[in-house]
C-alpha cells in the first residue's frame, strides 16, 4: 500500500447555509419529523465545515438558502458541473421540486453559460459521482435510469450505472466517495471507498473491475454516513464518528479530517450531501 503524502489540489465549492433546515417530512430512513433539529448546532456545525474548506485554501460558495426549501442546505443536489457545464437537477420528491430552479438560476447568475434543464429526474451529485475518466451514475431510488444518458451525452464522458439496493443509502453520495480522480490517461486509475452492502451483486461486481484497491467500508462505518465524504486528492473530510476508515485512509497516504455534522444527519445527509463541486472547464 503506498504510504507516500498525497497532494492536494485547490477546489471550488457550492454550500447553502442552514438557515431553514428542518425536519417536517421524511423522504429518506433517516428522516424523523418527530426529532427536533438544534438549529444553532446545525449552523456551527455546516459553518465548521465552510471554514475547513476555506482554511485548506479550497474557495466555498454561498447559496443564498430559501425558506420554502428545508433540504436546501443539500447543496449537492442541486446539479452536478464538470468541464464548467451543468447539468441542472430534477428532484425525485415534490418536497424539493422547486430548489433545482433556484440552483440554475444562480448558476446563470454566475458566469456559468452551460446550464442544462434536465429531462429525467437526477438529483445532482447525490447520485453522480465524478471521477476524470467517467460519471458514476446511482439509480434505484431517486436518479432514473434515463437521467444516466442524458449527462453521458451532456458531458461527453462514459457513464458507469451503479443499482443501489439499500434505502438507507438512497444516493450514491451516501455509499461511494471518489479520494482521488485519478489522470483520466491509461494507469491513471481513480480511488475510491464504497461499502459494499449498498450495491445490487452485479454492481458490486462492476466496482471490484473497476477499482481493484478501492477502500472498502463496513457497515457501521457506513452507517455513520463515512462514505459521504470530500477529498480535495489529500485531505478528505468526513464525519467524525466514521472512526474505522480513519486508520485504512492514513496507510493510503490521505489526510483524514473527522467533522461533526450530527444535525444534518437527521436530514439523511452529512459531509458531501451539504458539499456541491464546481469543476472548472
Ligand atoms: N433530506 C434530503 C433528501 O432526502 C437529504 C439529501 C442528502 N444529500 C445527498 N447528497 N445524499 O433528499
């Protein structure tokens, strides 16, 4: 296993602050209405996050939150950017309908002059995952399967379709975490950690073809959404409590950073739910 320090390359990143987050419906397990959310806590901990980023040189984004939108604070559900192209989202639950024209109009507003409205629902990078050589698609849940071809032609990059089978894990985001993109050249293969228990057999099968070395996850680390985490290729921000993944990312060279994100969690999201990337073109 190689133990040399990885390097880390600058990033940017689209939050949207806690302001209206709440619990008063459930569209995922996690969901309780009945749980009261602390507010205050959710907003130190989202802001610990933000101050994180930008402490290791990444630049972060503010969405302005909207108050009919209690999920909002998702951000990475909004619409997935590579190359500087976007792919605008389409939310699976009626709930969160109205957040994906909230997500391109400040993309419009932002230079960005790309912008997709998109024909099958996806849920953004809940459920694309970017690596430099493909997109790794999710679908069973929320994302249609058609969704997949509509970002292959959009993004001109292959689309790996993965089936996820456990509701707990109902978006990619929540079982697979790219710790490094790779070159996108022959060899220059990507990294990632899954667990495995997510994924339909076929699917499984199709990640061990994949990536061969990929870290795998047990389920209590999954559980405490461990694979919802950030890598900037050194460190990689995940949820403290995710304790077993710490040591395996260590002996592959990484830097992992635990976080305390237990609020949002009651949301069904943690780490990379509230984490939308702007890959540049
Ligand atoms: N309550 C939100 C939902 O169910 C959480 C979304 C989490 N985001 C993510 N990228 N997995 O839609």
């Amino acid at each position: 296993m190689r133990t040399s320090r990885r390097s880390a390359t600058p990033r940017r990143y689209l939050m949207c602050p806690p302001t209206y987050f709440r619990v008063s419906y459930s569209i995922n397990p996690w969901m309780d209405p009945g749980k009261p959310v602390d507010l205050a806590l959710a907003h130190t901990q989202w802001e610990d996050l933000r101050d994180r980023y930008r402490a290791l040189g990444h630049t972060v984004e503010e969405l302005p939150p909207h108050p009919a939108f209690p999920d909002m604070v998702f951000a990475a559900n909004g619409a997935t950017v590579v190359d500087g192209r976007v792919l605008g989202a389409r939310f699976a639950f009626a709930e969160r309908h109205g957040e994906a024209a909230v997500h391109a109009e400040w993309y419009r507003a932002h230079g960005f002059r790309a912008v997709r409205e998109p024909q099958n629902v996806n849920e953004g990078e809940g459920d694309f995952v970017v690596t430099a050589s493909w997109l790794l698609a999710g679908r069973g849940f929320r994302s249609s399967p058609l969704s997949h071809a509509e970002a292959q032609e959009y993004f001109a990059r292959p689309v790996i379709g993965l089936d996820l089978v456990d509701p707990r894990y109902y978006h990619l985001d929540t079982a697979l975490c790219v710790l490094d993109p790779g070159s996108g050249e022959p060899g220059g293969r990507a990294e990632v950690m899954y667990y495995p228990g997510a994924f339909s057999a076929g699917s499984r099968a199709v990640l061990a073809r994949l990536f061969p070395d990929a870290l795998l996850a047990g389920p209590a680390d999954a559980a405490a959404f461990g694979l919802n985490a950030v890598s900037d290729g050194r460190h990689v921000l995940l949820p403290q409590a995710a304790v077993g993944l710490f040591g395996p990312l260590r002996e592959r060279g990484y830097e992992p950073v635990g976080m305390d994100l237990t609020e949002l969690l009651k949301g069904g999201g943690s780490v990379k739910c509230v984490t939308g990337e702007l890959r540049p073109g």
